[in-house]
C-alpha cells in the first residue's frame, strides 16, 4: 500500500506501521501488535494513545486486558475536518497579535539596516553611494542643513552638486535661516534643479536629514563627524512626511 497520503495527513512512520498492522490484525493486545509492526514495546504506548487522540484507533478492556482495534477508515476524514478546524482558530490567534509581530519585525528591520559612517570621507561615501544608484528624475531632499554642514566640504559638495545636476536629479533643501548668507548656499540657489527654502530664524542645528528613495541618513559635521544611514521604506516615508510639513513653512 502507498503509505504516503497517510504521511502527508501527519501520522508518523510509526503510527502507520501500528495503524496498517491493525488492519492486519483486528482487536488485539499490546503484544502482537508491536510484533506485527515491528515497533519497540516501550515506545507502543505513545503510538497507540497518539493514533486514539487522532480518533482512528480505539480500545476497550476485557478482563483486565486491555485491547485495541482500528477505527472506521472514514475516521481519517474527521481527522482532517478537526486539523481544518484546528488551523482555523491557529489562524484567528496569529491574526490576533499579527500587528504587534510586523511592529517588531521592522523595529529589528531598522536596527538591522542601520549603519554608522565616521569622519568626513563618511559623508563623502554616502553621497557617492547614492549619486551612483540614482538615475534622471529622481529626487533628494535634505532638511534642517546648517551652514557647518559645509566646514571642509565646500568644495566636495560643489563638485557633487555639478555631477548631480549633470544626471538630471532634482534637489530639495531647507536650510537653517544663518545659512543663508553662507556662499555655497548663495552659489546653490542659482543652480538648475536645485529648490531651496529656509527655516524661521531662530532655529540652529548641527545635525541635517537627507532623504535618497527607501534611504534616510542622519548626518552632523561638528566637531567629529559622522552619518547613522537607514535603509527602510517605513522610516524614509515617515521622514518625507516630516520633509513637506517643512517645505510647506519655510520660506524661499
């Protein structure tokens, strides 16, 4: 006999051994059954309550003896029915506590694509990471930039900015208010594809925001450098958010 569909139901090689050596059989004690299906004694027990719980074999006790028989072979059907039944309710639990695992899936997604840069060649490398892999069309938006964003990097960013106005990739920055008077700020606002505004006066920060697609990096360049890069669709969405409602009250 094909013992497969009986494996893809869930019953163990040895339930099936036990189950099919019933047939064989009929009632029978402990004894033979373990004989015809060449199972240990000690583990026959186990099979035999695990195959009743299923409802396919039963016992009964005569004199003190007790003896087992196979069910009705239908009983596999109401098997499955209760699997199916089971997997339901398993599936209204999960459903149940479901948004808290996604909650945490991304929390660890973050802290997994999450990745420190130190020093100045680290924000160096970033925006050639993603010079690189963006194309025509595609935008960059950068927010909070004070004026110590450009300390020894002037001239890098200048060049950076050329090559990007080359690829057709359009910029959007809010820039601190006392990094308006700064020169490459001055130089920046008469580029192509390049849209500035400013934050109200008063605000003064040293770390920026920049937004590349599903990428948000944090970066500061005061005192030591450095840049946290997040690669996640969640947080970037999130941080574009914020990005308009300050596009929408700083002033060109």
């Amino acid at each position: 006999m094909n013992t497969e569909p009986l494996q893809k139901i869930g019953l163990t090689h040895g339930e099936i051994k036990v189950y099919l050596a019933l047939f064989h059989l009929g009632t029978s004690t402990a004894g033979p059954i373990a004989k015809e299906a060449r199972v240990a004694r000690s583990k026959l027990y186990d099979i035999l309550d695990r195959l009743s719980k299923k409802g396919v074999v039963s016992h009964s006790i005569k004199n003190g003896t007790k003896y087992f028989s196979v069910a009705e072979p239908s009983r596999l059907l109401d098997f499955l029915r209760k699997k199916e039944e089971d997997i339901k309710i398993q599936q209204q639990e999960i459903k149940k506590i479901l948004p808290q695992l996604e909650q945490e899936y991304e929390l660890q997604k973050v802290k997994q694509e999450a990745e420190v840069f130190e020093g100045l060649e680290g924000l160096k490398n970033i925006r050639e990471q993603y010079l690189k892999i963006m194309k025509k069309g595609d935008e960059i938006y950068f927010f909070g930039v004070p004026s110590s964003a450009y300390h020894r990097m002037e001239a890098y960013y200048s060049d950076w900015n050329e090559r990007r106005i080359k690829k057709g990739i359009k910029s959007y920055t809010v820039f601190t208010e006392e990094a308006k008077n700064h020169s490459y700020v001055k130089e920046k606002l008469k580029h192509k594809d390049t849209f500035i505004r400013f934050l109200p006066k008063g605000i003064l920060t040293h770390a920026w925001i920049e937004i590349y697609g599903d990428t948000v990096v944090i970066a500061i360049n005061y005192k030591k450098p450095m840049s946290v890069v997040i690669n996640n669709k969640y947080v970037a969405d999130s941080y574009k958010q914020y990005f308009d409602l300050l596009w929408k009250t700083a002033k060109p």
